[in-house]
C-alpha cells in the first residue's frame, strides 16, 4: 500500500485513490450510487469446528455493520487509538473488533510482526488497543513477570499491588507506570476473546491498573454478543450484552446453569446449503450457542463451557473441562492441558476424569529440581494431586498423560476437543 506504482500486479494506494478521483470527474458514479441488500448474504465463514465439524455461516452486510454499532457503543475509541492486528482477518473476531471497528472508528491499525514480537511492537507503535485470545495475554504476563523476578523488583510490585487493591484503574496505571511502559504507555484496551481467559489472570493484569476484559461471540453472531467495559464489569463475566442483543438461559440445573440462547440483528441468515443445522440452531427466532451460561442478577454473563464438551459422571455431576483446564494451566510448567472421561471398567457409565498435559521441559526441570522423565511424571502429577485437595471428590483427576507436543488447535488457539479425543484413544 506505500508503493508508489504497482509492481507484479499489485497496485499502490496512491494510485487506487487517483484513478477512482478520475473517474469521478468523469461522471462515473458507478460505485457511490450502488445498491447495497444489507440482508442478503455477503460473508462465507467457517466455524472453527472445535467439537464437531465446521459448519458454512452465511453473514449479511447487516449483521457485520449492527455489530460494529454495538460495539461502538460499547467501548470508548476514537481516531487517536492505535489497534494491533495479531489474529488471522479471516476469523470473525479479527475481522470485525480488530480491523472492521477500527476503521469504523477512524483509528489506525497496525500489523503485529509474529508472537515473539508481541511487546516489541506495542512500544513500537504505542498501540491502545487489542483483541486476541487468552494465549497471549498469558504469554505477555509471563514476560512481565519474567522481567520483575531478573530485576528483583517482584516483592515490592506485589506489595504495592496490595497497597493499592482498592484504588481506581487510573490511580493504578500511574502507581504501576514502569509495568505499562514495558507495553508502550498507552493501552487503553487488552480485549480477550475465541476462548475462555482464566479468571486468576484477568485479575492480576487489573490489579496492575491494565484494562483486560473478556468478550464473547459466536462466528454465527458476527461475532459479539457480550462484552465487559468500563461501566459493566466483572472478573470472570463476559460483561453484559451488547445494545441490540438479547440473551437468555434455557434448561437450568440446579446451578443456574443453562445453554445460553440470544436474539438479535447481528445472527447469521443461516448455515450455508444446511437446512437441518439451521433448523436445529435456530429455534423461535433465537440462536443456540451451545454454550453453557449462568447470567446473575445484575444481567452478568459467566460462560461455563460448551455444551457438547460437558462429562456427566454416573453420579449425574457435570464436569466442566475448560474450568478445570484453568486450574491446571496454573501450575509452574504446565503450558496447556485437556481435561476427558475415561471409562474405567466395563460399564459404560462408570467414566473418571483424567488429563493430557504439555508441559515446558525446561521450566519443569528447573522448578522442581527432577532429570528424568519418571521424576518429570511424578512432580507434575503431586502438583495435579494438590488441585484434586481442593476439588469435591467427583471432580478428582485420577490419571495424566504428560508431553512436549502441543494440543491439536484452531488458528484462535481454540482445543479441537474431537481431534486431541481421537488421538489420545488411538495412543493409550
């Protein structure tokens, strides 16, 4: 685009701009004038397909553009913020709260030079906002906290965190000023999203006085349905709907605990050549995320797990694995995990939950002093143990699998839970 003429088929922007001015003056109003059905189809997305097959969604120009007003209204940006684009702009989050809000906005964008370079270039261009997924914000924490233990200066930004627990965010930016320049001074938001952000640290980047909040959507809902913001804000919640979206849970357990339903003009027009999935998805006008949600008394949206992904005992308890994934990413070493049901006798029913887990062979070597693979084994699964103390008794994980191999995931970090499924059958 900073070309000055094109080169090998592709043309600058200058000279887009000047030949579109000529035909202008031509009379040619070809493009101002043309007629746009905001409800016809426009946009062919796939769905991750993260517990079953990927699905067409078929988007209209209105479902994208009432989106961009929610969110607009949603989260205060204007023409002097500075968005970095990490995610593929083929996915829906990114394409629509990461590029398409931002030109709405007026802001700029720019264009993150891989995951190691992530900080770099929040310094680099001063960048306010992003929107990416939990491996990320778990990656950047990590370098922060890399940093204060090198420089000796983690006690004193633990005390200080303690100090100041109760203080607004601006008080804490200011008190925490050395942490937000190491990425670049002038985030104004850290927006998470694809998959679920573990609650111990959205809470760690606030009390540093950074506004991390959760999002959530569906690349069938264009994508976002919720949001947390300056004004609706819990830890853990995805925020309350955004303007145009209603949404509900149906089916509730004991818990409160439903499959999170919703309405609005940003629902897709369909899956594509898929009349039985629509069908199925679509019901009374209302969308099936088939996620599972409890929303509270004040309208706060806290996401469960998927549907399809619950492990019901034969105690009829359900098993959330994304929440206990959470817990088990907490331990020093473990960089990712999967929770399953295994059936351990020959009763079909009778499943006991266990887990793979990938670990850093480095950082578990040097944490807990072991050498050989049995030592890594056993001091990783004595950290498991101390999780199942403080888990009800059902919840306990009774076996793991350990490797250096990464889980089997969507371009969004999202785990392909049929696929990491199939594999571990076809190994153990």
């Amino acid at each position: 685009m900073d070309l000055e003429q094109h080169q090998e088929g592709i043309y600058s922007e200058k000279e887009l701009i000047k030949s579109g001015e000529n035909l202008l003056k031509q009379g040619n109003r070809e493009y101002l004038d043309a007629k746009i059905n905001n409800k016809k189809m426009s946009i062919m997305l796939f769905t991750s397909g993260t517990t079953s097959s990927a699905k067409v969604v078929a988007l209209s120009h209105k479902n994208i553009t009432s989106n961009l007003m929610d969110i607009a209204s949603t989260l205060d940006v204007d023409s002097n913020d500075v968005f970095l684009s990490f995610l593929p702009l083929h996915h829906v989050f990114e394409c629509t709260v990461g590029f398409l809000f931002s030109l709405y906005k007026g802001a700029q964008t720019v264009f993150c030079d891989g995951m190691r370079y992530i900080v770099d270039n929040l310094n680099e261009y001063k960048v306010s906002v992003m929107a990416s997924v939990p491996a990320i914000y778990e990656r950047i924490f990590k370098m922060i906290r890399k940093y204060l233990e090198q420089n000796g200066k983690l006690e004193e930004i633990l005390q200080k965190e303690e100090q100041y627990k109760d203080s607004t965010m601006e008080e804490k930016k200011k008190a925490f000023k050395e942490i937000h320049s190491m990425l670049g001074g002038n985030i104004k938001w850290l927006i998470s999203g694809a998959a679920s952000l573990d609650r111990t640290i959205e809470e760690k980047y606030r009390r540093l006085g950074i506004n991390l909040v959760q999002g959530y959507g569906l690349t069938e809902t264009s994508p976002v349905i919720a949001m947390g913001n300056k004004k609706n804000y819990k830890v853990g919640s995805i925020g309350k709907t955004v303007p145009s979206v209603k949404a509900k849970v149906i089916d509730c357990n004991k818990e409160g605990v439903g499959e999170l339903i919703v309405k609005g003009p940003n629902i897709m027009l369909e899956y594509f050549e898929n009349e039985e999935a629509t069908k199925n998805a679509m019901i009374d006008g209302w969308f099936h995320t088939g996620d599972l949600a409890r929303i509270d008394d004040e309208g706060y949206i806290f996401i469960c797990g998927r549907k399809k992904s619950v492990i019901v005992l034969k105690n009829g308890k359900n098993i959330y694995p994304e929440e206990m994934e959470n817990l088990l990413n907490r331990i020093e070493g473990i960089e990712e995990s999967f929770i399953y049901g295994k059936q351990v006798s020959e009763d079909k029913d009778n499943i006991k939950i266990y887990a793979k887990i990938v670990y850093n062979e480095e950082i578990v070597k040097n944490a807990y002093k072991v050498k050989t693979q049995d030592e890594i084994y056993n001091a990783i699964f004595d950290k498991v143990k101390e999780i199942n103390r403080l888990l009800p008794h059902y919840k306990a994980i009774r076996g793991i699998i350990i490797t250096t191999e990464p889980l089997i995931k969507t371009t969004t970090n999202k785990i392909k839970r049929e696929q990491n499924l199939a594999k571990i059958m076809k190994e153990n």
